[in-house]
C-alpha cells in the first residue's frame, strides 16, 4: 500500500502505541482520585502537558486536552462570540472553524480575500480591524493546500492594532513538523489533534495563553476537570499523544518531505500534461500537495489509484463532497477544478513509491481522458 492521504491522518507511531498500551495496563486510574493510584494517572498527565509546552515554548498549565482540533477550535469560536462582537476569519479555513461561526451569534464574521495559493491578503485584514473586533482565526498550514501563512506578521498586525484581540490559530497541520513555538507567533489560543502527527484519533488540546483564560468558556461542563471543558481525562490516549509528538519532533523529516514534495512536483511536470499547482512554492508545508488535472474528475482518479494500492484524497477528506468552498476561494479555474487531488506525505514515503505513483497516474489520467 502506497498511503499518500497523511492530511486525513497518519499512522499512529509504535512508541504512541506502547505508551497508550502502558498506561492502559499500568496506569488506569481517574487521573482525579486523589489516591496515589490516581496520582499516577494525573501525573501522566503533567508529563504530557510538560513536553507539549516544551515544544510550543508555552508554559504546561496553558494547555488544555479535547477530543481534537474541531472542539478545540469551536471552544476557541464560541468563547469570544457575542452579538456585539466581531470576528475576522480567512476563506479557506477548515470547516471546524467555518462551521463554528456560521453557529456562533456574531455581530458580523468577515471573510479575508487570499489569492490562488491561499495567501491572505494583508492589506484587506489591516482595512477590517475595528474596535468591535475580538477574534481573528486563522489557519496556520492549509490542510487543503499547505500554504504556511505568516502568523507571526498578521499576529503583529492585530496585536499592534489593538492587544486585547484574541488571536487564534488552527495548527492542526503544522504541530511538530513547523515551529509552532507561541510566542514567536505571537497568538493566544492554538488548536491541535493528535492524529495529524501518528498519535491517537480522538485527542487533541488548545493552548490558551493565560492573559485570555478568563475569556474562555467551556463547551462542556461539568467536573471542571480541566475548566475549559469537563469529563475524565483520557489521560492513555493524551500520555500517547506527548509521545507521538517528541516523536515527530525527533523523526526531523522536514527537508526529506520537502525533497519528496520538490520529486513529485518534478515528476508531474514530466509525465502528466495540462494541469495545475494548487500549492504554493514558497511558504508551504511540504506534507501536502494539491494539483489541479484537466479534464479529470477526481473521484474517478482516486479510485483509479485506489485500484493500484494508492491512496490520495479529492481536495479534502473532512468535507465530504463540499470541497468547492475552499477551491473556489483559491479561484481555481473550472477547467481544473473538477480534477484535484491532494497527494499528502509523511516522512517513511519514499521516491521509489513515487516513481510507482506516476506510472500508475500517467496511465489512469491518459485512460479516463480518452473516454470523457
Ligand atoms: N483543522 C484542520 C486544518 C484539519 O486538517 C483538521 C482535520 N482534518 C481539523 C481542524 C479537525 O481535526 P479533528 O478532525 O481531529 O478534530
């Protein structure tokens, strides 16, 4: 199998398991009994907030566990929410964030132009601040596109406009394969999920910087656990998530995905005619590569590849046939919009399965263009 799909999620690491599987067997009490069984539980825990605050340069008691970046993002949308308030957003944002405002009461949610790589458009941010503005979320690393924006530049931006605006970023795609250090970025609340980077499905967290801890409200409550939302902690699967993480950091693959993003790109423009680079080629992730085939429909194609043992996704596999948002803000012309596929890496791919790839999509894009 030839996984290309590493966007929708990756493969959870050996030590992410072992670590899952350890506290399971040996450490499963509720991490809030305060007998010293619980304690070892609770003390998980810390660890788990201690080497994810040591990667975000923030400090352990900022971080908060959900269920992953969609909670952790409708926590952040929810919380500054209000009908006198506004918000600023970007167009190609991920539909946790998008939905959260289309179902959050705002005064007014304002939509930031971007161009055809998805870079927003500094200029239209700088015209939107106002004094009823409380939020500006941006997406760090496009999942669709892995267009990197410059947060530490639209941070400063806001900041120097006015401090009191929250800034929040969806780092769901970046965590542990681009710095996501916080006070670099200059940001208050980041979201995250696990399994973007071969930890467990289902877990995920929130930095809240702690300045605008008292702006945050819970979306769930109860037990107080961990203020921002309640429910026992699934301390197994956040203790398997720190290591998945360190893991990530320690694999360093970045310059290898990057050849393998810069191989792939080789390999399209000298097998497969009439197509286009979504991507951009600066200031990208290079985990993430969308391209634009004409005369293609890529549902066809990706089970074409699908047939092979290659798995790709159309656009986005976490909007289920409602992808044209995002490729529309891009303004992708028509003629390749039907026909994008998002080849997504991670750092055991290898140029050898590439080499297979564009075989496989050289024949399958000459064959479904011969009977349309
Ligand atoms: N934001 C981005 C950028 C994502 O790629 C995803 C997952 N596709 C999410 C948020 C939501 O993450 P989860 O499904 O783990 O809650």
């Amino acid at each position: 199998m030839i996984y290309l799909d590493n966007a929708a999620t990756t493969k959870i690491y050996k030590k992410a398991q072992d670590a899952r599987a350890m506290a399971e067997d040996q450490a499963f009490a509720n991490s809030s009994s305060i007998h010293s069984f619980g304690m070892k539980s609770n003390n998980l825990l810390k660890e788990s907030r201690q080497i994810i605050a040591n990667v975000i340069g923030s400090k352990a008691d900022e971080i908060y566990f959900t269920k992953g970046a969609t909670e952790a993002n409708n926590i952040a949308i929810s919380s500054l929410s209000g009908e006198y308030n506004i918000a600023i957003t970007s167009s190609i944002e991920h539909s946790s964030v998008y939905a959260s405002y289309k179902n959050n009461i705002y005064k007014d949610v304002i939509y930031l132009k971007n161009d055809s790589h998805g870079f927003i458009d500094i200029d239209c941010l700088k015209n939107n601040l106002s004094e009823d503005v409380k939020i500006v979320s941006i997406i760090y690393a496009n999942n669709e596109t892995g267009t990197i924006q410059d947060i530490r530049k639209i941070s400063n931006i806001v900041k120097s406009y006015n401090k009191d605006i929250v800034m929040h970023i969806d780092a769901t795609q970046a965590m542990g394969k681009i710095s996501c250090d916080v006070n670099k970025l200059n940001v208050d609340l980041m979201s995250f999920s696990a399994h973007k980077f071969h930890g467990p499905k289902g877990v995920g967290g929130l930095y809240v910087r702690k300045e605008v801890l008292n702006k945050i409200k819970p979306v769930l409550y109860g037990g107080y656990q961990q203020v921002i939302s309640s429910g026992t902690d699934n301390h197994p699967e956040i203790y398997a998530m720190a290591i998945a993480l360190k893991e990530q950091i320690d694999a360093d693959e970045f310059n290898y995905v990057n050849d393998l993003n810069q191989y792939m790109r080789e390999l399209i423009k000298n097998n497969i005619s009439d197509y286009i680079i979504n991507s951009p080629d600066h200031d990208y992730s290079p985990y993430v590569l969308s391209v634009g085939f004409a005369k293609i429909k890529s549902e066809v194609l990706l089970h074409m590849l699908e047939n092979k043992d290659i798995f790709v996704s159309s656009g986005s596999a976490c909007s289920k046939g409602n992808n044209n948002r995002i490729l529309e803000a891009l303004n992708v012309d028509s003629k390749y919009s039907d026909g994008v596929i998002r080849f997504s890496f991670n750092g055991e791919n290898t140029k050898e399965e590439l080499d297979y790839v564009i075989d496989v999509l050289k024949d399958s894009i000459e064959e479904i263009r011969r009977v349309m």
